[in-house]
C-alpha cells in the first residue's frame, strides 16, 4: 500500500520561469488537495479536485497557479512566471471522499526560486 | 486573519510526563478538528480528530478535547516519548468545505 506520491522533492529554479509538480494520490482516492507551507506557518489551502472537478480554490491561487487533475488520478500544479514569493514548500494530499474522510499528506516539493 | 491559532511555538516535556498542546478558534463555524504530527522533510501525518458534537475522543496515547463554549481545542500525549517530539498542527474544517484551516504548529520535543 503506497502513500500519497509528489515529484519533483526539490526544485530550484530561476525568477520568471515555470515549474510543474505532480501529484499521485493514494489509489481509489477521490479528492486530491493542495497546499502551501511557508517557514514558520502552517499549511495553507490552495485547492482541491472531486476526481477531475476542481471544486474550490484559495484566493491565494493567483492566475499564475494552475492545477489540474485531467483523468482524476494524478495532479499537476503550475507556476507561472515564478516570484521568490513562491519559495514554499508545495504539499499534496489525498482522501477517499469528503467531510471527515482523513487527509493523508505526501512529502512534498520544496521549491525555491532565486 | 487566523483563524487557527497555536500560541506556544514550543513546549519541552520530561519523557513518561503528559504533553499537553492547545489550540484556539475564531470560526464557530468550524465542525470538525484535527491534529497532525510533522516530522522534518516529511508531510503531515494524521494522529486523530474529533467532530464539533463530541467534547472528547481518545486513541492510545493520544486524546483530544473540544471546549466549544471556549473555543478551545487540546491535544493530550501520556506517556510522552522521545519520538513523539515534532512539530503539531491543529486544523479545522469549517462546514460545507473539505479544506483545512492550520495553526501556526508547536513544536514538541520529549526529552529523557
């Protein structure tokens, strides 16, 4: 039984350019979430798919961001035109169904832009 | 705003002592209320929750209070032990969403 899966662990990337994460959800999984963690904070909602409906989305998510969940497996989340605002840690995490079904987190991509 | 707040950054306890980790809520909207460990380099991991109809939910080591009257949630560990020391996030969900709202997380350290 594998956990929740997220590629690239590490990115390091130059200010203006794009990046793509990926996200594999525990299988049989129907919600998949993303969110961000700052140093020092908590983590914080940035949106979550019903198999490939996205049902709600953060007001943190700029136009720059984007996700998708096209075949309601995998997840991938974009960056546009990266900011060192964006340096975070980009968590994802998966659960059977909604209300109270437990969330269960993947490592994480550690992002940094210089 | 915060709508979750953890105001001990950390806490230190003796091993085989209780630790106890608090958490306060603005939203009385919130229905339901979890607590996560994190290890470095690792995402959360779930430890246990409770719905906003109960005041208290146990699980081995671990139990959870809920003071709706006070806004106010605590997390339990008797006996502490030197691996439970992480960093704790409370969260909530506020009703008609699946989101969690995080604290700011309190980083625990069991010492010997």
């Amino acid at each position: 039984d594998t956990g929740v899966s997220q590629n690239p662990r590490h990115k390091i990337t130059k200010r203006g350019q794009n990046v793509t994460f990926r996200c594999d959800p525990i299988s049989e999984h129907n919600r998949l979430y993303w969110y961000r963690q700052t140093l020092g904070q908590g983590p914080e909602f940035l949106t979550y798919f019903q198999n490939e409906a996205q049902l709600e989305k953060s007001r943190l998510l700029s136009d720059r961001f984007s996700a998708e969940r096209p075949k309601g497996s995998f997840s991938t989340l974009e960056i546009q035109r990266t900011e060192q605002g964006d340096s975070a840690m980009y968590l994802c995490a998966s659960s059977r169904g909604g209300g109270m079904d437990t969330q269960y987190f993947g490592p994480g991509t550690r992002l940094t832009v210089l | 705003d915060q709508q979750v707040k953890q105001n001990s950054p950390s806490l230190s306890v003796q091993e085989g002592r209780i630790s106890i980790l608090n958490c306060d809520y603005t939203n009385s909207m919130f229905d339901y209320f979890l607590w996560y460990k994190k290890y470095p380099a690792e995402g959360p991991t779930f430890l246990i929750s409770i719905s906003s109809i109960k005041d208290k939910n146990e699980d081995g080591r671990f139990t959870v209070f809920l003071n709706k009257s006070a806004k106010h949630l605590s997390l339990h560990i008797v006996p502490s032990q030197p691996g439970d020391s992480a960093v704790y996030f409370c969260a909530a969900t506020p009703m008609n969403t699946d989101k969690l709202i995080f604290g700011t997380g309190t980083r625990l350290q069991v010492f010997p």
